[in-house]
C-alpha cells in the first residue's frame, strides 16, 4: 500500500487550521500571547505523524519497535515545545533561559511547555487516527470476486463494516471540528468589556482557518467516500474508468467552490448583538401590525364618512356658512439624527446561522442517545411540544418535497435522440443478476467476433459454445458455465 501523501497534506491543513481559530479565541484573553508557533508545531507534527503511521504499517512494528522508533520524534517534540513557548511569550532572550534552565532545570517544565507538548501529541493523535481510517477504506490487493466464491463471505462482511465504522469516524471528526470552530468563533467575537454590546469583528486569520477547514474537510470526506466506492468495485470486479474519479473530484471542487463562495459573502463583522437583533425583530413585527392597524381604521372611516357624503348631496346647497376647518394638529418633534444605523441583516444572518448549528447540534446527540429523548418524551409538557414540533416539521418537509418534485418535472428535459456515439459509462452494480449475466454474454460475443471466431446465424448457444472452446480449450469451463447461466 503506498504512502497516501493526498491524505496526510489535508490531515495536516485540518488540524493547522482547527489550531489557528482556537488560538485566535484564546489571544482574546491574552492579547500578548503569539500563537503562531503553537501552530506550527501542530502542522509538523500531523505531517510526521502520517509518515509514522505509513513507516509503521509498512514494517509490521510491534508494540516494542514502535516506541523505540517514537522515542527519538517525542524528543524533538518536546525541543520544538520548549522553543515554541520562549517565542510565544516574547522572553528576552534564548541565552538567557539557557542559564536559567542550566541551574534550574525544572524550570523548564513550565506550564505553558507543558501545554504545548500536550497539544503536539493531540495532534499526532488525531492525525494517527485520520491515516488509520483512510488506509482502511483504500482496496486491497486481495479483494477480488473470486474471494467470495472460495467461502470468504463472512471476511468480506467484516471488512465492509470496518470501512462504514471508518467512514462514520471520518465524518464525526469533521462535525465536531466544526463545532469547536464555532465556540471558537462564538469567543472570538464576543466583547468582553460590554457582553451585550455589538459582537467584536474576527479576525482575517480565523476567517482564512475557517475556510481551510472547510475546504479540506469536504474535501477529505469526498476522498474517503470514493475510495469506498473503489473498494467495493474491486470485490465485485467491476472495471470502472478513470473518467469516473476525475469526475468525482471535479464536483467535489465545485461543491467546495460554492460552499466558499457563499461563505464569502456572509458579513465578518455585525451591528447588533443577540438582544438588539431579537428587540429589533420584533419592532418589525410590531410595525407591521400598526401598519396593518392604520389601513384599517382608515377603511373604516371611509365607511362612516359615506352616508355624511351622500346626506350632502340631498341637502340644498344655500343655508348658512358652514364652519371653517379645525387648525392642522401639530406635528410631534423630528427623532434626532442617528449618526449609524446598525445592520440588521447581517445579524440575523449570522443568529440564524448559530440556530441552525445548534439545532444540528442536538438533533445528533439525539441521534447517539436515544434514551435522553425518551427520558424528555416521559415529561407530558416536553413531550407535547415535541410532538408539535415534529408535525410542523413533517409537513414543512412534505410540501418542500412535493415542491421540488413538481419543479424537476417541469424543468425536466426531453430525452435526447439516441446517437450512434457511446453514452455514459455502464453501472454493473445497478444492474439484475440476469442482465448481468446478459451483458458479460454480450461482451464476450463482441470479444470473439472481434478475434475471428463469432457467431454464425441460426447457431445456438451450446453449438457456439463447443465452436468456442474448440478455439480456447483452456477456458472451457468458463465458456460452459457462462453459457448455462445464459440459456437459463
């Protein structure tokens, strides 16, 4: 198996980048802290830790074998640390921590040293783990369709569940990655002189690790899927094209390129804090309702003005003056000017955001334990709501379902004319075993006709077959077995 170099550069960008916004919430507390060496140590480390992970697999290390050979890579861990922790801090001088650490060498273990070889082995960690699930979902050479005719089923059933255990692995990671990074973001913005003032703008480094994570997320996640699908196609001995990776990976970027994009255009910074964005909606609502309120009374008093309208048109014109009109009533004084008017749509873009994140939140820890939602269904209040809720959901997906049906029906295009060029690639796993065993007939006809030995009109199959193996005597059995399964 060869070193998955793709793997270990997206491992490493996933754990730099979860690294730089985390350390970017915590200088809100410390601004005189540098975190910058702290990432760097964890890039190298995750990058090591995939060329460990490769050497070890590689070499078959046992347990003894591979703490020998981690012996030498914790030591530089652990110099890197120690350097990364002088640097961060702004000390005056390496030579002078080198007397003080020569007289009191303790002093080394400071906390912060501590803290940062601590994070260096999180990273080795999560890096190991990362390249472990990946090697598991790559085929192997051994995998092969005459593999489950010789009575290994039952292997190639524990392996697939292997691979879907390394599958879900690989996506929990990156959704609780994406939620540190939203604690992270959630703590980055938050003012901490005025809680309930106007959020803090995030940094351009958070924002770039963001979007690093994202990107090499989804793209790890796309990569670990298609070499699922490679996997089962070499079990089932299916030859599928290259085509159809370049094809994955070119909508895989193009989905990146539009989770970005539209990333792009969020705001970075916010007007309003969560109090002021839900006071201001809710001075929307109460507008409208005004709004409505005034139009109204307005019709209404058109109503009551009617009969004075026409008991004018009866009466005679002469009689006497009639009386002037009421004084205008005095406007009330002009609000004074608002020097900026807080964005209200970036807020409540970003609060829906946060909703719909933490709602995402709970529906998965739900989904991992459902005896918490049970415990929650017990409580008759709870478990009305609850049950509200899911039939607002039910029919709120229902109709968005039945919409988009309806829409992809009438945006459907006609069927193309049939061609005599070759269409789209033949999904064998689509089809029946009987169209199968059709299509591998098929082929094998085109393959022979293509040598100088088709098949003659009015032939059947088992005079082609005795023709056949005539020819190629040594695939006799093949030719027999292929054509029973034909006739039958």
């Amino acid at each position: 198996m060869g070193f998955n170099l793709r793997g270990v550069l997206l491992t490493a960008a996933m754990i730099g980048a979860l690294t730089t916004v985390l350390t970017g919430a915590l200088q809100r507390f410390n601004p005189n802290w540098r975190p910058e060496p702290l990432i760097v140590i964890c890039v190298l480390v995750a990058l090591e830790a995939g060329f460990v992970h490769y050497t070890a697999r590689r070499e078959r290390m046992m347990l003894g074998e591979l703490a020998r050979f981690l012996a030498p890579e914790l030591f530089v861990l652990a110099v890197l640390a120690r350097i990364a922790a002088t640097l961060s801090t702004g000390g005056a001088s390496f030579r002078a921590d080198l007397e003080r650490w020569l007289f009191d060498p303790l002093s080394v273990f400071e906390p912060l040293f501590v803290l940062y070889f601590l994070a260096g082995l999180l990273a080795g960690l999560i890096a190991h783990r990362s390249m472990r699930d990946l090697n598991d979902l790559a085929p192997r050479p051994f995998e092969t369709p005459e593999m489950l005719n010789e009575g290994s089923r039952s292997y190639a059933v524990q392996l697939a569940e292997e691979r879907s255990a390394a599958i879900r692995r690989i996506g929990s990671r990156f959704i609780f990655g994406a939620a540190l990074l939203l604690i992270a973001l959630g703590l980055e913005s938050v003012n901490l002189d005025q809680p309930l003032a106007p959020g803090l703008p995030i940094s351009a480094r958070s924002t770039a690790g963001v979007l690093t994570y994202v990107v090499a997320g989804f793209l790890m996640y796309s990569q670990a899927r298609l070499a699922l699908l490679r996997s089962r196609w070499q079990q089932e001995g299916a030859q599928v094209s290259d085509v159809v990776a370049r094809r994955w990976n070119r909508m895989a970027w193009l989905l990146i390129f539009g989770v970005v994009g539209g990333a792009a255009l969020l705001p970075r910074t916010y007007g309003r804090g969560l109090l002021e964005t839900l006071g201001a909606g809710l001075a929307l609502i109460g507008y409208a309702i005004a709004l409505i309120g005034y139009v109204v009374v307005w019709l209404f008093g058109m109503l009551v003005s009617l009969p004075a309208w026409l008991l004018s048109l009866l009466l005679p014109s002469g009689g006497a003056p009639s009386a002037p009109p009421p004084p205008p009533p005095e406007l009330p004084p002009l609000p004074p000017e608002v020097e900026r008017e807080p964005r209200l749509l970036p807020a409540l873009i970003f609060w829906l955001c946060m909703l719909t994140l933490a709602a995402y939140a709970v529906r998965v820890v739900v989904q991992r334990h459902p005896g918490l939602l049970r415990a929650i269904m017990a409580h008759a209040a709870l478990g009305r709501l609850l049950r509200w809720l899911a039939e607002i959901w039910g029919d709120t997906s229902s109709w968005v379902q039945h919409a988009a049906h309806v829409a992809r029906e009438r945006l459907r295009r006609p069927a193309p004319a049939p061609t005599g060029r070759r269409g789209r690639l033949l999904r064998l796993t689509a089809l029946t075993p009987r169209e199968r065993v059709r299509y591998f007939y098929g082929s094998t006809l085109r393959r022979a006709a293509a040598g100088g030995g088709g098949r003659r009109a009015g032939q059947t199959p088992y005079e082609y077959r005795a023709a056949l193996a005539s020819q190629l005597p040594e695939s006799e059995p093949d030719i027999a077995e292929l054509t029973e399964a034909f006739v039958v």
